[in-house]
C-alpha cells in the first residue's frame, strides 16, 4: 500500500476547493499521472469545473464506470496537512474521498485494457455535481453500471435521499436602532420562518431517515449595529427521501412555493437532486455483495442520508451504487480514512470487475436478498 498512500497524502495536501479552480486541475492532474500512459483520456470542462473519463479507447460501451470526485469542503490549512497515526490516514478528503479515488485509479490502470470499463474523475461533486458528472452525462457518457466510491466501510448503498439548497429571503425597513418601531426587521422575520419549517421538520436526535432541514447561514446587507436590518435571508441544506411528495419528484418552483407557504418568506431552490435508487436484487449488486463477503466484509446493503453523484445517473435509467472504503468525519477536522479497509477494497472492486458477466445489463435477472437497510 505503500505506493498508494505515498500518493494520497500529496493528494490530500491539495486543497482542492470550488473557489481554489487551479488546484482543482491539479488534484485531476495528479490522478491522471497515477494512471499512466496507454489510456484515452477525454477531458471536460463546465463552469471552470475540469472533469475526465478515462477508458482504453476501444470501445465507449462501458460495462462498469467507477466514479470518484476530487474536490473537498473547504477546511483550516492544518487540515491539508496529512498525517498517519496507527491504522487512520486524517486530512481533508481522507475519507471523501481521495483514497478511495487513488484506489479506484490503481484498479483501473490495471483492468483497464482487460475490461470494458472507464475511470470517471470530477471536481465539483461537494457543490452539486452539475458541472462534473451531470455535465459528461447530458454529454452522453453511459455505463452499465456505475460504481462510486464515497465512503461506505464495503457496504453497498443503493438509496439515498435527494436535496434542495434553498435560500429564504425577506424584506422590511431600515430605521435607527434606538427607534426600533420605526422599522421592519427583516432578520427576525427570516428568523422566524425558519423556525416554522423547523416545526414541520425538527432537526432528529438521532439517525432518522426522513426528510432534514439544516440551517447553514443567515445573512444580511447590514453593517451597522445600531441600525434595523431591511433585507436578510437564510442558507438551508435540505435532504429528503423519496417517499416525501412534497419535494421528490417536484420542480424548483413546486418546491419554493410549498417552502413559501410554509415559512411566509420568498424561498428559491437554488440546487435540486433527486433521490438516488438502485436496483438491490441486480446481478451487480449481487456480485459486488459477494467481492465483499470475500474481501472479509459483510456487504450489507443500506440507505444512505448523503446526497452523491449517483443521482445523475439514475435520472438517466442507469443503475449506481456507492461503495467505499471504511473511515469517519468527513467535512470535520477529525476526517480520516481507516487503512485497514483499503486494501480489501481494492480487492473487492478486482474480484467484482472479474466477475461481471460480459455485454450490457439484461432485465430478468435472477433476484438477490432483499433491499436497503434504512437508517431509523
């Protein structure tokens, strides 16, 4: 594993952030490398987002597409600075999901010429992924399958829930703070609609899977202490499964009004992904449960709360799953990747590659046990 972590903690090092687009191209840069030679390399470009689809050139009828993202959240500068203590490799990206990309293109580099498969490498995934995978999908890229590495600890995700970034906004008027009945205080009108949806999804206490509303930021146009704010608005992450009507399935504008009714504020949906779905009783799934059982792994299958690129896949009819190595605390700054999983994942994603019957998907095949464990 030497060569491997060798290559992850320079990975690691970079701070590969949406606003930092230089750094983005090198992470992609620095996994292109690892690859080596003797590849197709088709490169894209959307909204500065560089992305690449890697293949042996032959053929764009790709059985399996394994799909990793490069960028991170951002974090303090210490955070970039990779360190190994026992059996955990922590830094940004650590465990999301720069070993696991590294791991993804070692499998590759060598399978690639023997299977029908490509490599597809983004840098957007930690803000939507429209301008990434989304990007080469409406491009046409397609697979039969579609494996991606997020973190999962070798089980198999086949659902997770959707999400809407959506910022609430509201109006009032300014006045001297020492005259407070003078003005309208748009901050506390944001304020208190936030606490109204709040009502209709209270923040859990525990792992639920349901819909979730986090409150990321409040923000307003004023600078002044002594001065009535006349505009404010409201950052929130939504995340939700595909049982709630109220947002699977709905339109951007469907989904601010029902937000709208709700808080009394003017709601915009400014990100908006559907729920993710996997066939559980495919031929795939069965086999990559199997490459982890052999890997040492019991390869549950489970619901995940994280929104991931697979989305984009399923919106297009193509079946993917996530599957990952093991570690924690991502978007923290405890984040690390657990050592011990990355060499039976490796393992895992040869034996499965290997084992996949040739040509594209068929329906009717024979059904595996039963579906995703929910969290809740």
């Amino acid at each position: 594993m030497d060569h491997l972590l060798d290559q992850a903690c320079e990975l690691i090092a970079i701070p590969s952030t949406a606003d930092r687009p230089q750094d983005l191209q090198r992470a992609l840069d620095l996994v292109l490398a690892f690859v080596g030679p003797g590849f197709a390399v088709e490169r894209f470009e959307s909204n500065g987002k560089p992305s690449a689809l890697i293949h042996a050139g032959a053929t764009t009828d790709f059985r399996v597409i394994l799909n990793a993202h490069l960028d991170v959240v951002p974090a303090d500068d210490e955070q970039f600075v990779p360190r190994i203590d026992g059996d955990r490799l922590y830094g940004r990206g650590a465990h999301d999901m720069k070993v696991a990309a590294l791991v993804m293109a070692d499998v590759f580099r060598e399978l690639g010429h023997e299977l029908p498969i490509a490599l597809q490498l983004v840098t957007d995934e930690e803000v939507g992924g429209a301008d990434g995978t989304a990007h080469q999908v409406a491009s046409g890229v397609r697979g039969g399958f579609v494996v991606i590495g997020e973190q999962s600890g070798l089980q198999i995700v086949t659902e997770s829930r959707g999400l809407a970034h959506v910022r609430l906004t509201a109006t009032g008027r300014a006045a001297h703070a020492a005259y407070p009945w003078l003005g309208d205080n748009a901050l506390l009108k944001v304020a208190a609609g936030v606490e109204r949806l709040l009502r209709v999804h209270p923040v859990p206490d525990s792992d639920v899977w349901r819909t979730t509303v986090n409150v990321a930021r409040f923000d307003t146009a004023n600078r002044a202490v002594n001065q009535v704010p006349a505009e404010a608005s409201a950052w929130l992450d939504i995340r939700f499964p595909a049982e709630d009507a109220d947002f699977s399935g709905r339109t951007p504008e469907e989904i601010a009004a029902h937000l709208g009714g709700i808080t009394g504020l003017t709601a915009t949906v400014e990100a908006l992904g559907s729920p993710h779905h996997a066939d559980p009783g495919s031929v795939e799934v069965g086999l990559l449960r199997a490459a982890a059982q052999q890997a040492g792994f019991a390869g549950n299958l489970l619901a995940k709360h994280g929104a991931a690129d697979g989305r984009h896949y399923t919106a297009v009819g193509v079946d993917a799953v996530i599957f990952g190595p093991g570690g924690d605390g991502q978007h923290s700054a405890v984040e690390f990747a657990d050592l011990t999983t990355v060499t039976p994942y490796g393992k895992a994603l040869r034996s499965f590659l290997r084992a996949l019957p040739a040509g594209p998907r068929w329906p009717g095949a024979a059904s595996g046990p039963g579906g995703p464990v929910r969290p809740g």
